[in-house]
C-alpha cells in the first residue's frame, strides 16, 4: 500500500488528517491481515477527500477480479454481517435503478452545449455495459476489470490498448469509478487518451460528505483506533454502530470511526472540477443530481460532463 501525501486533485500539501483505520474486510482480502490505523485527509484548498492509504496496481487487481462475486461475499460477509446477499447481487441489475440511472445519464447529455452524435461509447469499469444508455452509440464497448460477460452488442475490455492502435471514441462513461482510484488524476489521464480532442466525458459519482463534527481526532482517537484494532468483536460492532448512522443521519457518531473501504476518495463539486480541468477538459457541467426517479429515491450522485482539449 503506498501513502499519499499531496491532494490528488489540486496538488496541495496543506491538509487535515482525521484518524481512522483500514476496514477489516480490506486488510483481510486484499492484504491477508488485520486491519490497523490510517487517516482520512481533507485538503483545505478543494475540498477534496481521501484516505492516506492507496492501492497499488496488484492490490487492486486482488480487490477487483470477481468483483461481487461469490469469495467477494463471503469474506466480506464474514467482517460485515449486516452486509447481505440481497445487497450483494442488486448491484448493478436492479432494473429500476438502471433505468433511471440512463434516463438520468441521457437527460445530462442532452443538455451538454456542443455535444453532437455520438457514434461511440466506452463505458470505462462499467461491468457488463449495463448502464450504456439505449440507443447511445453504434459502438459500444465496455472496459472492466472483474472479466464480467459483457451484455449482447457491447465489446468487452480487459485494457485501454484493447481498443486498438489509435483508436478513440466518441463519448467514455466513468460511473462510480474515480471514487474507488488509488490515483484518479492518472485514470482520468487514461480515459482521457481514448478521446480525440473535442470528446466528450461523463463522469458518476456518489455525493458522500458525511458530517466528521463528532470525531476525535486527537492522540486518544489514535489510541482507541488501535485498541479497536486489537479486539476484532469490538471493532466490528463500532463498525456497525457507525455505518448505521452513517447511511441514516449522514454522519459518523462520537466513538465511531471512518475505515478505508473500497472508497478512497470523496469528491464534491470543486474538487471534480478541478481534477478535470487539470486533466485538460472544458466542464461544462459539474453538480449533483435529483435523486428521486421511478417511484423511489436513490442516493444522490455528483454528475459531471466534460469536454476534452
């Protein structure tokens, strides 16, 4: 695991640390392990999150291939009890979200100035191609690290340079993928050489701010962290406790704890417009969406598009 120790959007050292701890399921699957301590940053010129901790290109690989699949689910079951099959296998094919997902996706678009047709389309880590719009793009092709069967008309990837010598499209699609980067600015890079210059991008996000007001976040934090860290039993029911009020009340409780899961970075607003723009596109979008769709409420996400100069 290496340590970051500048923001990754803008670059600035000038940071606040939050103590916190890697998530037991992480340290197990991907380090074989006990958890132990780490520290969630905030950078005080964007705004942007991240934990101190990042994944090289094996760990992710360890993390990402049968990604949800039945070993995924069964470890992380093990430290996470009250993470379900039900939750597990509705990741990405319940049909009213995706549904709405698109139709959000198609509304952005529509919406972009200067965006033409688009003949091609990349879902970049996009599964199986589920959540390409229908009708968007005679080409279709999806880029994913799990080897999921890809969906009847979409191409599956296993890397960039499989798309062949040169080639580009004309729309690339990165749906919940930059939070999980151990280095967002080299994947959007990446993204980026599959568009020509006039390109376009589409970028989905989870809008994750949760209220961090209730931590400590002094030498004791650290030392309760580590005992934590010392008595599994202990751990996992904190754990519980926080994630409860974290998906509830949108924030982390006192004695509760932040852990590095596969959520690294915590973007809004400023922070994604500055990594864009850093990466060499015009935004011509950036905010968070409606979250309310086919009868049902879903999270918030932070949506952006993008033009590539």
């Amino acid at each position: 695991m290496e340590t970051a120790q500048t923001c990754p959007c803008c670059g600035s050292p000038d940071l606040d640390a939050y103590p916190a701890v890697v998530a037991p399921f992480i340290a197990s699957y991907v380090f074989g392990r006990a958890p132990w301590p780490t520290s969630l940053l905030e950078c005080r010129g964007c705004g942007f999150r991240f934990y101190e901790g990042r994944l090289d290109r094996a760990e992710e690989a360890r993390l990402y291939a049968g990604y949800r699949g039945e070993r995924y689910f069964r470890e992380r079951h093990r430290f996470e009890w009250w993470y379900g099959r039900k939750a597990n296998d509705a990741l990405g094919s319940d049909p009213a979200e995706l549904a709405f997902r698109r139709q959000r996706m198609s509304a952005v678009l529509a919406a972009a100035p200067g965006l033409g047709p688009v003949r091609s389309v990349l879902d970049y880590g996009g599964d199986r191609g589920q959540f390409i719009p229908e009708g968007l793009g005679q080409e279709r092709y999806v880029l994913d690290l799990s080897g999921a069967e890809p969906l009847p008309g979409v191409t599956g990837l296993r890397q960039a340079a499989d798309l062949g010598p040169g080639r580009t499209v004309d729309l690339v699609m990165l749906c919940n993928v930059l939070e999980h980067s151990s280095d967002p600015a080299a994947l959007l890079a990446e993204a980026g050489r599959l568009l020509a210059p006039g390109a376009w991008l589409y970028v989905e996000l989870p809008l994750e701010r949760y209220r961090l007001g209730c931590l400590g976040r002094g030498p004791w934090q650290r030392r309760y962290l580590e005992a934590l860290c010392r008595h599994p039993a202990w751990l996992g029911w904190v754990d519980f406790y926080s994630s409860a009020f974290r998906v509830k009340a949108n924030l982390l409780p006192p004695l509760g704890l932040l852990k590095a899961h596969e959520h690294l970075n915590f973007f809004h607003p400023a922070s994604l417009t500055r990594l864009l723009q850093a990466g060499g596109f015009a935004v011509a979008h950036c905010g968070p969406s409606p979250n309310q769709g086919a009868g049902k409420a879903f999270p918030t996400a932070l949506l952006a598009v993008a033009k590539k100069l």
